[in-house]
C-alpha cells in the first residue's frame, strides 16, 4: 500500500476512534445534574408565608432568610428533579427554622439544557440566622425516587447587628442645633460623637469563634476572640488539645521548645495566604503527657498581613491551628475556623460629625 493511501486509513481509523469515543461520552452523560448556582434570598414570614425582600451576599444576626439552589441539566436525557434538596448545617446553632408545615412537594422533568431552582423546604417555613459566624450548608440534590443526582457544599457568613451609637450621636446634634445651650451641653454632644466615631463602626466583640473535633478520645479545639474584624486589628488565635479518656496521653515533636509546636496557617480561597511555619525551633526531641482531663494550649497573633510583611484586603479568611507532625505519635489533627474582615469605619464620616459639633457648640456660644 502506497504511504498516501496508508495516511488516507490512519485518518479515517482516528476519525472512527474519536467517533466512538464522543458516542461513550454522550452515553456517559445522558443523564447528569449539576449545582449551578445558590442564592442567599432574604425575606420574611407573613401570614405564615415566605416573602420575598432581596437577594443578598451576608446575613445579620435575626435575618429571615431561604438558600436556593440552582440545578441544570448538562446530559442528553431528561431528569426529573425533586423541587426540595436535602441539606445540613455546620455549625447548627447559627441558624434555626421557623415557620409551620405545609403540603408543597413536587419534582420538576428537567430536560437537557434546562434549568431550575429548588428550595429546602416549602414557603411556609424559612431559616432564621441566631448567631454570627461562618456557616456550612451541605446540600444534596435527589430525584424523585430518593436516588442522589449530586452534592454541594455551600459557604455564608452571618454577621452581628450594626451597632447604633452613630445614629443616636447625628440625631443629638440635628436635635441641638435646633435650640441653644449651654456649654456643657456642647461637650455632651461633642463626646457622644466622638464615642460613636470610636465605637459606630467596630467590629464585634461576641463570644469566640471556635470550633472543634474529637478523635481517638482527644478534643482538638480552635478559636479566635472574635469572628468579624475590622481592617488592621489583630486576630487572636487560640488551639488546644484535651484528654478526654481515662489514660495518660503522650505527644512527641521532633523541635522545640515545646510552646513552638503548634503551626498556625490563614488562607484565603484555598491560597496560603500566611503561617508560621518557617519560625526558627531547635532540632531536639520534645514531649508533653496529658493526664485524663488536662489540657494544652497555645496562642498566637496574626496581624492581617502576608507572609512578606504586605497587608492583607477585606474578605473572608480560614484560619487553621495544628501541632507539628512526628512520626509514631501523630497527633496532626487540623482545625479551622472562619473570619471576615471588612474596611475600616469611615473615619471621614466621624471626622465631619466631631466637626458639625463643633459648629453647633460655636454658634451657640456665639
């Protein structure tokens, strides 16, 4: 056979094989739901129905909300989808469903290209956020039969109420400068527009950001003294270790000293972002014993900055407390926590409100 007509075979066995090959792919896919998106709606119940207010990215603390999730259906075959996903919460005790039973489900023939969004439950419940903090949703789509399509997990941030002392310093001064008085009424209205200057726009300070796992009879706990920060305070980081049994437990590092045995690491979108990790140690043999009901821990201090010293943007960021690795007595157990940090308050903003009282103290005076 000449080489061009043994070319002329080749081209056409490649095309077979693709051709078989995109025949396989299309039979694998016939039939294949995926999560395409999720939206935080935030409502209220009236009525004993849920009521549609706004689309949103973050929560407060006694939000009304839903989560839905939409689903498409990127196979060749039709799908029919039930209209409510399965779902489970991480930590619990940040959100709690309100809201009575009803008759609502149903399933949707979804068709390949076609979309829809499905709900958790029907209108007449809804989620309530109770507490601030980083939460889990876990979601699982099925088909009518019960049959999983496909899992997703989903990451939403609950944050305290706005703090009022700002407000309540503008509507004093806008009260004030309605009347005149006296001078020491001038520095009243001055102080409490400074001290929400100070305080208007600070982060919380709610109870600790933990969290925690138990294995093989040892809690390893991590926390942080707050779960929203603003833009250039420190975050104060917190990982121990428990004996939760009823035998001495024993932990083992390869360096020391032994208060330099827990890594620290802050990430952001799976991106190290920075850690402890290259601090000087010396390379001795170190050890601790925990009796039943003893425990250890060690804190450390991230100052919002990368590992070159750079600063750090607003967002939400892992933080992760582990000890350190040795072989024979792993005890490299992981633990992490979510924060936000967002800008700092609008110093401007303060800054004209201190001045307007100023004015108001001088015109009175005058």
């Amino acid at each position: 056979m000449s080489p061009k007509k043994q070319k002329g075979w080749r081209k056409l066995v490649c095309a077979g094989i693709i051709a078989l090959a995109l025949t396989g792919v299309r039979e694998a896919i016939a039939s294949i739901v995926v999560v395409t998106d999720v939206k935080i709606i935030r409502g209220e119940l009236a009525g004993g129905w849920f009521e549609v207010t706004e689309e949103v990215d973050q929560l407060t603390i006694g939000d009304v909300f839903v989560i839905r999730t939409e689903v498409s259906n990127i196979g060749n075959d039709g799908e029919n989808v039930a209209s409510h996903y399965r779902w489970e919460l991480f930590p619990q005790n940040r959100v709690e469903v309100i809201g009575g039973p009803s008759g609502c489900a149903t399933y949707y023939d979804l068709q390949p290209d076609e979309s829809a969004f499905l709900n958790p439950f029907c209108s007449s419940y809804s989620f309530k956020a109770e507490s601030a903090g980083a939460v889990t949703m876990n979601i699982s789509v099925h088909d009518w039969n019960s049959s999983k399509l496909c899992d997703y997990t989903f990451d939403f941030m609950v944050i305290p109420e706005p703090a009022t002392f700002g407000l309540l310093g503008i509507g004093l001064v806008s009260l004030l400068t309605r009347k005149r008085k006296k001078k020491a009424h001038c520095a009243a209205i001055v102080a409490l527009v400074m001290l929400a200057g100070a305080t208007g726009g600070k982060a919380n300070t709610v109870p600790v950001n933990a969290n925690s796992t138990v294995q093989d009879g040892i809690e390893y706990y991590m926390q942080t003294d707050k779960f929203v920060y603003n833009l250039g305070e420190s975050v104060q980081m917190l990982y121990r270790v428990k004996n939760l049994g009823d035998m001495d437990v024993e932990f083992r590092f390869s360096y020391g000293p032994i208060d330099n045995t827990c890594n620290w690491m802050v990430d952001k979108n799976e991106l190290r972002i920075w850690d402890n990790l290259g601090r000087p140690a010396t390379g001795v043999i170190t050890w601790f014993v925990l009796n039943p009901s003893e425990s250890k821990e060690y804190t450390q201090f991230w100052s919002m900055s990368y590992n070159n010293g750079d600063p750090i943007m607003p967002g939400i960021y892992d933080i992760t407390g582990v000890l350190s690795y040795y072989t024979g007595y792993e005890r490299y157990v992981p633990v992490s926590v979510q924060v936000e940090i967002i800008p700092e308050p609008t110093s401007l903003l303060f800054l004209g409100m201190g001045c307007a009282g100023l004015l108001v103290c001088r015109r009175n005076k005058n």
